[in-house]
C-alpha cells in the first residue's frame, strides 16, 4: 500500500461493515440479556 | 374512517372545490418548478444555476441538502424525547415532527436529484462502488437509511388511517428500536455533513472552518431541530385547530418546554463556537469584515434567540418563544448559506462571487410548497395531529 | 416586550460597531516626512501605556520661528544640542515622563503659532495610534563636492570641523595632517563625552549653520528637511570640478597585510575615487588600513569579520567583491553575467592577486603596480569565423527561421564593456564577451554548433534544455536582463503562412 | 486590514489533526507509489506564451481557442482559472518592470500526491496512479462535485452545460501519452522548457540543483514537494509563492488526512450508542417504576390506615352498644325490681 488513500479506503470500508454487524447483532444481544426479566 | 376525520377532509377540501387560492398559487408555483425541472435536463445546469467551476456548490445543496437536513432534526429530537427520555407529556408534537423530518429527508432527495450531474446514479455508492473515506458517502448512507427509519416511524398514522390493526402493532413494537436507529443515524451525518468541510481549510473562512465544524452542526441541527417543531406546530395548530384534541393550555406548555430545550441547546452552540475561537485563536478575526458577519450570525441568531427562549420559558411566554424559534431556523440557515456560499471561497477564488440564479430560487420554493402541500394532504386525512380513537394510548 | 427589545437592539448594535471597526482596509505602508521625527524613547523607559510620539518637527520650526531654535535647543561652545536638553540627564522613568510631560504642556499652554493655534492638551494629541510607518528622511549625503565647498568656504581652516581629543589636557585639538573621518572616534552611540556620529554631526553642522545664518552669511541648511530630504537633496549645489581630496594617499600600490599569503593586489586608488562619493564608502570607520580592525583572524573592533572577508563579502558594499559583483548588475552586464556570476572561475582570483605573496615581499620593496586601465583592440570586422547574421533554420516548423544579427548582437554586448573601465580591465580581452552566448568554447576558439550539446530533447536528469529551449532561453533570457524590447515570437522569426 | 488565508491554514490545520482521534493515518506514513512521474514548472524561466495551453488543446481533443492565442498578452489582464474546455491557463501575477520579467503560472490539476478529490468522492471515481497522474472514471460519476468544491487549486471543472453526460475535467498528465512513453502536451510544447517531465523525485533534486546554482534568481523552496502531502507539479519561483496565489507555509499533513478525519468518530456513535441509549432507557423505566411502586405503596398505606380507623370505631361501636345494652338491662332489672317493689307494697 502506497498511498494514505488507499489505506483509508481499506480501512474505512472495513470500518463500516464491523460497526454496521455489530449494530445488528447489539438486538439479538439485548434480547438474550432481557429474555428473563418478563419471567419476574 | 373515524368522525374526526371526515370532518377534518369535508372542512378542507369542501369549501369551493379545488379553486381556492391555496390551491391556485401552489399550482402555479409547482407548474413553474417542474418546468425549470425539465429546463434543467433539457439545457444542463448551466441554463438553470448559477453554479460555476469554482462555486460548485449553490443554493439547491445550502437550503435543500444542508439546510432541509438540520431543520428536519425534530423528529429524532422529539421521538427520542418520548421514547428514550421517557418525556411522555411531548408526544403529541411527535407525529407532526416525524412527518415533518420525512418530508424534509424528502425534499433533500429531491434536491440532489435536481442538483446533481447524473440523478439517476443516486444508488451507485451503494450498489456500484462504494467511496467510504468521502464524508459526503457516509452522509449518503445515513440518510439513505434514515429516510427509512422515517418512513416506517409516520406509517402508524398510515396504518390507522387504514385500519390494519396488526401491522400497525408489528411497527408500533419497532418504535424504541427505530428511534435509537434514528438518533445514531442522525448524529452521525448531522455532525458529518459539517465534517465535509473539514477537507476546505484554505477555502473556508477560518472564523466558520473549525476542527470542530462536525459538533457545530450537530448541536445547531439540534437547536434547529426544536425550533422547527415550535414554528411547525404555530402553523398547523392554526391550519388543523379542528383536529387538536389536546387541551390551548397543554400545547402551551408542550412551546414552554421545547423553549427551554432550544435554549439550552443555542447555549450549548454558542459556547462550542466560542470555545472553537479560542481552542484557534481566532480572536483577531473579530475586528475584520468577515468577523462583522460573523458577529451577525452568532449574537443575531445565536445569542439572541437562545436569551428570548431563556426568557419565554421564564415568563410563560408562548408568542416569545416562537419568535425565538423563527429567528433560530433563520439563523440555522443563514449559517448553511454562510458555509456552503457565502464565505466558502471568501479570498484568492477566482472568478465571480455566487449569487443564486432566480430559477434555483424558484425550484427550492417549490419544493417546500411541495411539501407543505404533503403535510397538509397527510395530515388532512390520517391521524397526525391527533390521536386515533381507535389507537388511543399506543406507540 | 419592551426587555426583549432592548436585548435585541443591543445585539444589533454591537454587531454593527463590529462591522463598522472592521471596515478598516489594508493601506499601503504609511510614509512618515523626513522632517518628523519618531521620538526614540530611551530603552531603560521600559514598555509604554501608549503609542509613541511622532513629534512634528517642521510644525514646532514654522510656529516657532521667531522665537529662534533655543526656545528648545540649548546653544554651547560646539554648536546646537539636538535632543531637547531638560531630559538629557535623566534616568529615572517617572521623573522622565513627567519633565517631558511638563516641557511639552506648558509651552503648549502658554503659546499659541503664527495661525493662533495651540499644541495639543489632550494625551491623544500627541500619543495618536497609528498604522506602522516607514520614514522617509533619506541618509544625509556627504560627498566630495559638499566637502570641496566647506574647503572653499573656510580655506585652510580644516580645524572648524577636524579634531581629535588630546588625552593629556583632555581637551579638543587640531593636529595638521592628522584629519581623519569623523565616524573614526563618533560611534553609533553616545559614550560619556564622545558624542555619537548623529549627535556630534547635529550638533556642530546645525550650530555652524545657525550661527553663519545669525550673522547674516550664506550657510547650509538648519532644519531636517535641508539635509534628509532626498529632493532637497538633488538640490544641493555640485561643484562641476570637484578637485581631488589629497590625504596622502598613493595613486596606485599593493595591498597585501602582514601574514597573508595570496599574491599582492594591485590596486588603482585613483581609479577607484571618482567612483565612490566620499572616502568613507570604503573607509567606513576612519582612515587607518582594513586590517588593523578586520584582523586575520577576526576581531571585535572589527565586528569579527576576518581581513579575508572584509575583502571578499559577496553581499556588501564595503568589499570589494560585494561591490564589483553589484556593478555586473548593472543592466548592460545583464546580459552575459544574468547567468555567469562574476568571479566564478579560480582563473579571477590572479585578475586582483597580481603581485608576489607578501611572505616573499614587502609592499614597499616593490615598484609601483602597472596602470590597469585596459584598452581594448577595435571589435573585429564581419568574417566567416565572425559572422554579421546567423540564420538559425533547423527547427522551423511553425515559424520561418530565426534571423539573428549575430555582429550586432556581440557590439551590444562589448559596447558595455569599453562604457566601464572596470569591465574592461577584468574582461581584458574582446573575445571574453563571446562566453555569454558560447558559453562552454575555449576563449579565442571557433565555437562549436549549439546542436552538439543541445539534443532535441531536453534531458531532465542532468537539467540540460534541448535545442529549441536552449536558443530561446539564451535570447529571450538576455532580451529580458537587459531590457530589450524584442521579446514576442515574430521579433525573431515570422509566422509561416498557413496554407490553406 | 486584510487577512490572507493562507497565514492560518498552519494553526487551523494543527488544531484540526489534534482534534481527530488517532487514527493508524497520524502514526503511519505513505510515501506513494516510488519512481512515479511529475512536472516542474520554473516559473522564473516562463514568459507567459500560452503554447501549452494550445497544446493541451491539441492533445486533449477540446475546441481551440477563436484567433491566434500564442502571443496574446491581452488575457493576462484578467485572472482566469482552468474550466471544461480549457485544463490549463497561464496566469501573470506580477507586471514586467523596467528589466525584471513578468512573473507568470501555469494553473492546472496538480496530481496531489494524496488527492482531495479522490478522498471526497462517495463514488470512488478518482485514482492515483502508480504513474503519478490521478484519473477520473467518469463511467461511476454520479456528479455531486464535490471533488470541485474541495480542490483547494481550483483545479477541476464541471460541464454544467451537458444535461445528460456531464463529467468533470482537469489535466490527466497526458496519461494516454505517458503509457506511449511520450512527455505531456505541454511540456513537448514549452518553447522555454519552463515545464520539465520527468520522475518525481527527479525533479525535485533538479530543482534544488537549479536553486543552488541560481541563489539570487530562487525563493529557496520547490512548491509541492510537501505542501499537503505533496503534489506531482512542482513549482520554482523568484518571488514569494503567496504572490503566485500558492499556500505559502502550510502544513506537510495531507489534506485528506484532515479532511476524513472525522470519519473515524462515526464507528464509534455506532457502537456506543446502543449501549448508551440503552442506559438511558433503562434509566427512565426505573425512574418510571420506581414512581409506580411509590404509588403502590402511598395507597397501600392509606388503606391500610382507613383499615385501622374502621376497626377502632367499630371496635368503640361495639363496646359502646355493650354498654348500651348492659345500662339498658340494668335499667330494665331495675325498673322491674322498682314496678315489683311498688307492687309488693
């Protein structure tokens, strides 16, 4: 890689993808973490 | 369909069919935008704008885009009021707000299609190639995904209105989920459409340019935001009065409140601008021209709402406070003009000033009739300015 | 809303003072008249609360010329006191400001000018801000000709300006024969009785002035504008003959210090003084010889500058490098020297260093170095090997072939050499003129075709321009250094017809 | 007084990096593709011809100019900058003054090493080259210019004319004539070899050659070699690059790197927002349950107090009726005892 633009572009692509998974999988998360709590 | 309304469609529409005056300059005004529209793509943008090699950027992106986004911000400030802060008293301007934000987040689409070069490739960062180091992408998908949120946050007022009693269940369970989706997508390209002119440092005034532009627009966004649903509600109370079920001194208090929000948050602006002079010593620009305008700006329409929306909340002053909020959404705007036009390229840009084409007037005032005339057919036949007796207490 | 109303029609009036003050406009650097002066604040005052003063003095001579100048001057043995004297011997800053406070108010108050106007009264009437300024007051021009006239007015009395300070009697004397400049002893600053260059000059040539001008005698001018106005200046009388200044100095001689090692360097002094304006262009701080202050290995009274340097600095005036490399700047040397510096090759060093090393022999052993005026043999007639035109066709494409007149193009460029002996002398011959153009042929050979260097194409990595750069470099180059008009593309060559 | 831009793009820049998180970009360095291609231009030696802008034209297939323009001095009277149809101009920034040259500039795309406009582009339609020329890939363009408004040399122009395909245009380097092996139009065409092609690198050491050589004739700088991380046209000049509308003394960091700066606080909103907003949601339901259970309580307490009260009375009521009834019966016992008395008697 030679250029800061290259690397952006690698980097940020990736960025975006990872935070936009891990958005999606905070609501399954948050539902396994507040499953039990209708149970009380 | 429920009593209220048919009463609401018969006392609009009933009173001389569609000749009205309403009716008749809004026509002419939309008749006139579209065919500036067709000029555009017959002649190019040349024929139509003033916009030039060194002003690439008018009027179409500074109201349009970069103002039409800020001003919208009500609906992710109030939904997120409601919902996430749990300021229940507020839901009633919740539905106007969101309708407003959709159609706000509407006429921006609007205007990049009209603004830009090739319209039809809007999708191309999404489904062509993606240029994810350009503010401008992020802001792309940002609001591509919140137009969205939006548009599925004002289909309760559709469902009811259609009575499809189970959808309307399903998309009520979303609301949390649609609202926390809303306020992370709306700090993110409120505050990213300011970060696009963090690559300007030589062309943009450096009392305006600031490592913290992306702050400044999310917090006036905010300021504006709140400013609009005050100024929204002052027009459609007076247009739907009919339809508010709420109590004269139940809205007034709901103004009261959103003054004290407004001027919390002009407060909040006003010192991350300060404090940007400071963290850029900057002081010096003050005495100049350029520092002039800019004082304009800040104590005009910074300073001075946030002081009258302090003393309306104060006082009790509902009429107060909706000047305050005028002032503010002018003062929103005139700091996106000032950003995208007026004192971007402010020294050593060749060429000639910009100054905004009478047919880029034109087609942005179409535009907001265009939308004005939206709210009022939505709000004239679904349940926007009030409660669905049906629905009564859901979200 | 009367509170809200308020609030509002303040803001908006701040912000308008804000854009009224910052309505200001950048000016072009404001001139100060040479005949006002930046009162100078002694350093010891410390930071002041407000701006300087530029004390008027024309406006104070023309109210007060009736009154005479002592109203503030005081008048001693040795002529007028610059400065005003109550705040000579201060050193104390409150005292100071107010004896000056004091001085100026009171007169101020008390007297009215020829106008009936007062002075101000006001602190902003002398201490006004002001954009930063440049003065206008030119260096007073001592030439020649101006010490010519003191001579021819006082003939003989080299004693009403020279003396030197006898240690003995602690007294000023004059000692015949001993006159030197007067920067020898008056320094940049005052040093207990030795007045400063300025301080001594005011004193004695504005007290001689007024004092000649008292008794009814033709005299030199008294207030600022006569000296440091540079029209005033031009206007000065020049004698048409100035005779030469005689101080004992050689026509010509070898200049070489003990424990140098380079050749001796004849030197024309006579050559040398017509021109300069005054001794003192060279001799800037007296009369000795350089290297008693400019040592061989630098000393403080010689600001550390080492005899070498002294002789050699490229960039000053006082050396004789610097000061001949100045005149190559001249606009008819442009066009060769524009790109050959002058003393480039280690060839120029023996142009000066022309006499033995002084390790060998003393300057005094030696005869008298040769006169070095050099005159040049005629510019050769128009030949094959000197032609009158060169026609220059190989690149023609869009234009016709270049004409160029080669024989007057070489007469322009020797015409400046004859003009100055100095030229000639360093050039010595007429050939040397050639390198300008032909700038790598051996002097005095047939050059060889700019093409057999000169590819086609330029060579970015030895930086070497190809042909049709190399010729319009060379001539637009040397039209521009020396100011000629012909700079466009059909100066030289016509356009071609278009066929159609 | 006037303020140049230029003086407070240093400072501004500073606090701008400073303001950025930390990004791999601010540790990392990239020094770009190696041995690629640039120009010089030594303004010192231009006379303000225009024989490049007529060879650009030329090369680049655009409608030429009306009349003769070499030789045409009378546009230097005006300040013009690169537009669709012209990818290179010549401006003059300072008169010719008894034997001093006019100072002039040629303007043009100046292939920044990290370019703005490949950095700004939401479509990726800009390419720095291992050659050194930044392309344009018009075929993804979608014409949002904002490669043209963050150009900080005015470099690139829009075909605001064409309604249907307009692109935008600025200087390619010739990059069709580069693969040939052939220099850019302009620099062929440099009567006075003002423009150099050559290697970057090359040029730059040719140019502190010039410089050393040249002292007097040189400001002591070769514009682009670092100004913003550095462009491919390098530029010599004789006077202060601020008179040739150049950013004198500004930072060495790459206007993209400032620029997108910003971008990497964006996957942190992502991330902690949720949890964030999920505290405070949580925050406003105990707030909420917490209200409810107080209420719970306040009425349980109130019933039960209510409770005790009825109690008492009833309590009191019963005992009252007890000795009601026993007075009565003692009344009664009496009275009788009394009738029987009498009776008896």
């Amino acid at each position: 890689m030679y250029t800061l633009f290259d690397f952006l572009t690698h980097t940020k692509g990736m960025t975006y993808i990872v935070a936009g998974l891990l958005l999606v999988c905070f609501i399954p998360f948050w539902q396994f973490l507040t499953e039990r709590e209708k149970h009380d | 369909m429920s009593h209220s309304t048919m009463t609401a469609d018969s006392a609009a529409e009933g009173r001389g069919g569609l000749l009205t005056p309403f009716n008749l300059i809004t026509g002419v005004i939309l008749a006139g935008g579209a065919a500036i529209l067709v000029l555009r793509f017959v002649k190019g943008l040349a024929a139509t704008t003033n916009l030039t090699h060194t002003n690439p950027w008018g009027l179409w992106i500074g109201f349009d885009v970069m103002s039409g986004v800020a001003l919208a911000a009500g609906g992710f400030v109030t939904s997120s009021a409601v919902y996430l802060f749990g300021m229940k008293e507020y839901k009633p301007v919740v539905r106007p707000a969101i309708l407003t934000g959709f159609l706000g987040y509407f006429l921006v689409v609007l205007g990049l299609l009209a603004d830009l070069g090739r319209p039809w490739r809007l999708p191309y960062p999404f489904i062509k190639q993606a240029g994810p180091t350009s503010p401008l992408f992020e802001v792309a998908l940002c609001v591509a995904i919140y137009l969205t949120v939006l548009f599925i946050e004002s289909t309760p007022a559709a469902l009811e209105w259609l009575g499809l009693k189970w959808w309307r269940k399903v998309v009520g369970s979303m609301t949390i989920a649609l609202t926390v989706l809303g306020l992370i997508l709306s700090t993110m390209h409120q505050s990213t459409l300011g970060a696009m002119y963090m690559i300007t440092p030589t062309k943009l005034h450096p009392l305006w340019y600031s490592a913290h532009i992306p702050v400044h627009f999310f917090v006036s966004a905010v300021a504006a935001g709140l400013a609009m649903v005050i100024v929204e509600g002052m027009i459609s109370h007076r247009a739907f009065h009919h339809q508010v079920q709420i109590t004269d001194e139940h809205f007034q208090r709901i103004n009261i409140g959103l003054a004290k929000g407004a001027a919390v948050a002009l407060a909040t602006y006003f010192a991350v601008k300060v404090v940007g002079l400071a963290m850029e010593d900057e002081w010096h620009l003050l005495l100049t021209g350029w520092g002039g305008w800019y004082l304009v700006e800040m104590l005009g329409f910074v300073l001075l709402p946030c002081l009258l929306f302090a003393m309306a909340y104060r006082e009790r002053r509902v009429l107060l406070a909706r000047l305050a909020a005028v002032i503010t959404v002018i003062g929103v705007m005139l700091n996106r003009f000032n950003v995208t036009f007026v004192v971007f390229n402010w020294d050593g840009a060749p060429g000639e000033r910009y100054v905004p084409h009478w047919m880029e007037v034109w087609v942005t005032v179409a535009f907001i009739t265009f939308a004005v005339v939206a709210f009022r057919v939505i709000a004239n036949r679904m349940p926007i300015m009030y409660e669905h007796p049906d629905f009564k207490g859901m979200h | 809303m009367p509170r809200c109303t308020l609030l509002a029609v303040g803001l908006v009036a701040s912000a308008a003072v804000a854009v009224g003050a910052a309505a200001a406009t950048q000016a072009p650097v404001r001139p100060i008249p040479p005949s006002t002066t930046v009162m100078t604040i002694p350093e010891w005052v410390g930071e002041l609360e407000r701006p300087v003063v530029e004390f008027n003095h024309a406006a104070h001579t023309d109210a007060l010329a009736s009154d005479g100048c002592t109203t503030c001057h005081a008048m001693v043995e040795a002529g007028l006191v610059p400065g005003w004297a109550p705040l000579r011997d201060l050193l104390d800053r409150d005292a100071w400001m107010d004896r000056a406070h004091d001085g100026c108010m009171t007169c101020h108050e008390s007297r009215t000018g020829p106008t009936g106007k007062r002075g101000p009264l006001v602190c902003g009437g002398c201490h006004v801000r002001r954009e930063p300024g440049v003065s206008q007051r030119a260096e007073m021009a001592w030439d020649y000709s101006l010490h010519a006239r003191h001579d021819q007015a006082f003939p003989e009395k080299c004693e009403t300006c020279h003396h030197v300070f006898d240690e003995e009697t602690q007294r000023l004397v004059y000692r015949k024969g001993a006159e030197d400049s007067c920067s020898a002893c008056h320094l940049d600053r005052d040093e207990g009785k030795n007045l400063s260059l300025r301080n001594a000059s005011h004193t004695a040539c504005v007290g001689c002035h007024l004092r000649r001008a008292e008794g009814g005698e033709t005299t030199g001018p008294s207030l600022c504008a006569g000296c440091h106005d540079a029209q005033a200046q031009a206007g000065h009388k020049r004698l048409e003959v100035v005779p030469r200044l005689q101080c004992g100095q050689p026509d010509r001689g070898w200049i070489g210090a003990e424990g140098t090692r380079a050749g001796m360097v004849a030197f024309n002094h006579l050559g040398h003084e017509p021109k300069v304006s005054f001794c003192s262009d060279c001799h800037h701080r007296g009369l000795q010889p350089c290297h008693e202050c400019h040592t061989l290995a630098g000393a403080a009274e010689g600001d550390l500058v080492t005899l070498e340097e002294s002789f050699h600095r490229a960039g000053s005036q006082l050396a004789c490098v610097g000061c001949h490399a100045a005149q190559a700047r001249a606009v008819e040397c442009q066009g060769c020297h524009r790109s050959i510096p002058p003393a480039a090759s280690q060839r120029s060093c023996v142009r000066c260093h022309l006499g033995p090393s002084r390790a060998v022999a003393a300057p005094d052993t030696l005869p008298s170095p040769p006169a070095t005026e050099t005159v040049l043999p005629p510019l050769p007639a128009a030949s094959d090997d000197f032609p009158e035109e060169v026609v220059i066709s190989v690149l023609a494409k869009e234009y016709e072939p270049a004409k160029l007149p080669h024989r007057k193009i070489v007469a322009r460029l020797d015409a400046g050499v004859r003009g100055s002996p100095l030229a000639a002398a360093f050039h010595g011959t007429v050939e040397r003129s050639c390198a300008g153009c032909h700038h790598r042929a051996p002097e005095g050979t047939v050059p060889i075709p700019c093409r057999s260097c000169h590819g086609e194409a330029a060579a970015a990595v030895t930086d070497q321009p190809g042909l049709q750069v190399a010729y319009h470099r060379q001539c637009i180059g040397c039209h521009q250094a020396m100011g000629l008009p012909q700079q466009g593309c059909t100066d030289c060559h016509a356009a071609k017809e278009v066929q159609s | 007084m006037t303020i140049s831009r230029r003086g407070f793009i240093g400072g501004v820049v500073g606090g701008a990096v400073a303001a950025g998180t930390v990004d791999a970009a601010t540790v990392e360095h990239f020094d770009g593709y190696p041995g690629r291609y640039g120009l010089l231009h030594d303004t010192t030696l231009c006379v303000g011809c225009r024989s490049c802008e007529v060879a650009c034209k030329q090369v680049n297939d655009l409608p030429p100019y009306p009349g003769q323009p070499v030789g045409d001095m009378s546009v230097y009277e005006s300040e013009r900058r690169t537009t669709d149809t012209c990818l290179t101009v010549v401006n003059r920034y300072r008169e010719a003054e008894g034997t001093t040259p006019a100072v002039y500039r040629k303007l043009q795309c100046m292939h920044c090493n990290e370019p703005c406009c490949a950095a700004v582009c939401p479509v990726r339609a800009f390419e720095k080259t291992p050659e050194g020329p930044v392309l344009y890939h018009a075929d993804v363009c979608m014409g949002c210019r904002y490669c043209v408004m963050a150009c900080p040399y005015y470099a690139l122009a829009y075909e605001y004319d064409n309604p249907i395909t307009p692109r935008v245009m600025r200087c390619t380097m010739c990059y069709p004539r580069i693969k040939e092996g052939l220099q850019p139009g302009c620099a062929e065409a440099c009567p006075m070899g003002a423009i150099t092609f050559g290697r970057r690198d090359e040029l730059i050491r040719v140019a502190r050659e010039r410089i050393r050589k040249n002292p007097e004739r040189y400001v002591d700088h070769v514009f682009g070699e670092h100004e913003f991380g550095g462009t491919s046209w390098l530029v010599l000049a004789g006077v202060e690059f601020s008179e040739l509308d150049l950013h004198d003394g500004v930072t060495h960091e790459s206007l993209p790197a400032i620029g997108t700066s910003y971008l990497s606080v964006v996957p942190l909103v992502i991330t902690i927002y949720p949890g964030l907003l999920a505290g405070f949601h949580a925050f406003t339901k105990r707030k909420e349950q917490l209200a409810r259970e107080e209420e719970r309580a306040a009425v349980a307490r109130a019933l039960e107090k209510a409770g005790a009260e009825t109690q008492q009375k009833l309590a009191q009521a019963t005992e009252k009726a007890k000795k009601d009834q026993e007075k009565a019966v003692k009344q009664a016992v009496a009275k009788a005892l009394a009738d029987q008395a009498k009776g008896g008697e």
